[in-house]
C-alpha cells in the first residue's frame, strides 16, 4: 500500500499548490489526465483499421489515428527512457548501492549513439540500429563501471563518484556538441549554434504506432518492456543475480560464503549504467536524431536519470512497480506539457512544476515504511506494560 498512498499524498499536496493558484485542482487534473492520452482507452466504440497489403479492414475497438491515441504515443515514447533508468537505479539499489549517476551515463549512451548513428551510413538499417544501440549501452556499462570499480577497489563511495561522473559526462558532452566541439555540426558552428549532426535514416528506430513524421512510438517502447524482463531474469534466475541479492542484503555474509563483494559492486554498476546508457542510445535513435546544447546543460537540473531515481522508489524495484511508475512520470511530463493543456485550465509553465513536486513527494516519503516500523517498535514495550505482560 505504500507506493499507493505516496502517490496520493504527492498528488493531495500537489493540488493545495493548485488551489493556491486559484485554480480547481480536480478539473486540472482531468485536463492534464486527458492530455495524457491515457483516456484513449476509455474511447471504446466501432473503429476498422486497414489490413497491410490488401484493400480489407477489420473491426478495431479503438480509433489508432484519434488525438487521444496521439498523446498516448508521446506518454508511451518519455515512459520508454524512465523505465530503463529506473532500472538502472532499481538494480544497484539490490546490491546495496545507490546509483543517481544515470544521468552522465544516459549521456555517454547519448553521444555514443549520436556519433556511430552519423557513422556508418550505409549499411543495413538493423544492423546499424543493433550496432548503435550495444555501443550505446557499453558506454553506459563503462561509465558506471568507473564508480564500481573505485567502490569495489578503494571504498570510494558510489553517491560521490557518480555525482562526479555526472559533471565530468555533462561537461563533455558540452565540448563535443557546441564550442567548436569535434561533434559539433559544422553548418550549426557558422552561426554558433551548439548542436550535432543528424543521425543516418538508417539508424532511425521504426515506428510501429503512429505516423513516424509525428514522433510514433517505436520500437524503443518495446526494448525498454524487453529490458524488464531481462531484469528480472537476471535477478531472480540467475547465479549472478543470486549474488548481487546476498551482498545487498549483507556483504559480510555474502563474503563469509564465498561470493566476491568487490567483483559484484562493479558488475552491479556496470549493468545499471548498461540500461541507463540503452536509455539514451533509445531516445538519440528513437525521435532525438541530434543532440542539442541546450538539452546537454539541461541535465545540470533535471534529466531521465534523476526521475529514474523516483520510478525506481516508487516502484519498490520490481519490474510491474517500475512499469507503472515510469507511466506515471511520463504521463505527467506529457499532460502538463504546453501543447497538451490548456491555459485556461492551468497554466502550463506551472503545471510543468506539479511534476517535480509530485517526484520530490515520492523520494521524500519513500522512507515511510522505515518509519512505520520504528513507531511499531517503539510502542511495543508500552503494550506489554499496559497487558502486564
């Protein structure tokens, strides 16, 4: 129940902000609700859509061109890259480690997948997707690596590094797309303009929902469901998953038994940079195509990889829990968005702020287990007086 009523309590607190604005907080929400595109679901009705290759169409219970199904597209395409960093949140978090690096290692995966999606333009388009997106998640894997092997080696704790390793990769990923950077599109630095060239229409992610000249949601959605399942695979019928539980647990057992800390505190890492690093070779390859300075500076303040920090507390490190959190996160990034809610309603610029303090709730209370079972704790004596016992 606990992640249920966080996400009560983040939305109860986020509507008295509403209420302050002067605005009706239930019927903002039904227009950010409906901006998400979540009430496509609800169009039920006598829709056909048309078989591939032939003249005939079949009965649908959902219009799949409507503007309902539009927004879900959007929802579905900023879910995709927080279902994998709260992964990569979620899966150190089993080994006793708190990764809130995703961000630079989203980062490295970014530009990783930028530079080889501009390379290698003619060859084939799977095989260049497939090519970018390894690179892509091996960058992040070598990233966060670098945390778990001063972790594993000198003790270094992983907040410190990873924070480090942010500035280090947001910086970087400065000079190489703006400042006359070697990334840098060369048309753009005429007029100084920081921002990359265009990745190849070969290493462009296809779009099986949707019209791809809209951003339709592709294939990167069903990667990141992939990505799921393999997480919880590895945890939960894996010998290495067996071992990052048991040194999450207690790493003084789990060394006392035979298992190597050190080794598993950098294979802990490097798989948690590994989905934050698909994350970003998903977005550059997915409906990005460039990176842009201004994105780049922007993760000094926010980014994927800190809301990952959110979905995977929300989502008590399970893959459904994860799933729905990334939905939320993402629904609300796409219902509070200028396009999608009307000002009259809510102020767009300000309904963007109800989504950091609904996230900022979330971290915040996620400690209300701990809490309950020191209060159950400490009345625990006070029964036993109370029954003479």
């Amino acid at each position: 129940m606990t992640p249920l009523l966080t996400t009560v309590f983040a939305f109860f607190v986020a509507g008295l902000v509403i209420v302050a604005t002067g605005k009706n907080p239930l019927s903002t929400y039904r227009a950010i609700f409906d901006g998400t595109g979540l009430n496509w679901f609800f169009h039920v009705g006598s829709h056909s859509i048309g078989v591939p290759f032939t003249s005939s169409h079949v009965w649908f219970p959902w219009a799949t061109g409507s503007e309902a199904a539009f927004n879900l597209q959007q929802t579905l395409i900023q879910t995709t890259p927080l279902i994998l960093t709260g992964l990569a949140v979620a899966f150190a978090f089993r080994c006793g480690l708190f990764n809130i690096g995703g961000n630079g290692q989203y980062l490295v995966g970014a530009l990783v997948g930028i530079q080889f999606g501009v390379w290698f333009a003619g060859m084939p388009g799977p095989l260049h997707v497939t090519l970018v997106l390894a690179l892509a998640t091996l960058a992040g894997a070598l990233w966060a690596g670098i945390a778990g092997f001063l972790k594993a080696t000198v003790g270094a704790h992983e907040v410190i590094t990873t924070i480090m390793l942010n500035w280090i990769a947001l910086w970087l990923g400065s000079y190489l797309v703006g400042f006359n950077g070697p990334m840098q599109d060369p048309r753009a630095r005429l007029g100084g303009a920081g921002v990359s060239r265009d990745i190849a229409k070969s290493a462009h992610l296809h779009v099986f929902w949707g019209n791809p000249l809209l951003q339709g949601l592709h294939i990167g959605f069903l990667l990141a469901v992939a990505a799921l399942v393999a997480y919880w695979i590895i945890l939960n019928r894996t010998t290495l998953g067996y071992e990052v539980r048991a040194v999450g647990f207690n790493p003084d057992a789990a060394r006392y038994g035979g298992i190597s800390v050190a080794r598993n505190y950098f294979l802990a890492m490097a798989i948690s940079g590994a989905f934050a690093g698909l994350a970003g070779g998903i977005d550059m390859l997915g409906w990005e195509f460039n990176l842009d300075l201004t994105v780049v500076s922007s993760f000094s303040v926010g980014g994927p990889g800190f809301i990952g920090i959110a979905v995977a507390l929300l989502g008590r490190g399970s893959p459904v829990g994860i799933f729905f959190a990334a939905l939320l996160f993402g629904a609300l990034q796409t219902g509070t968005s200028t396009r999608n809610l009307n000002p009259s309603v809510f102020q767009p610029e300000l309904a963007g702020s109800l989504t950091g303090i609904i996230q900022g709730l979330v971290v915040l209370l996620v400690a209300a287990p701990l809490i309950l079972l020191a209060w159950q704790a400490a009345r625990k004596p006070f029964r036993r007086k109370d029954t003479g016992s």
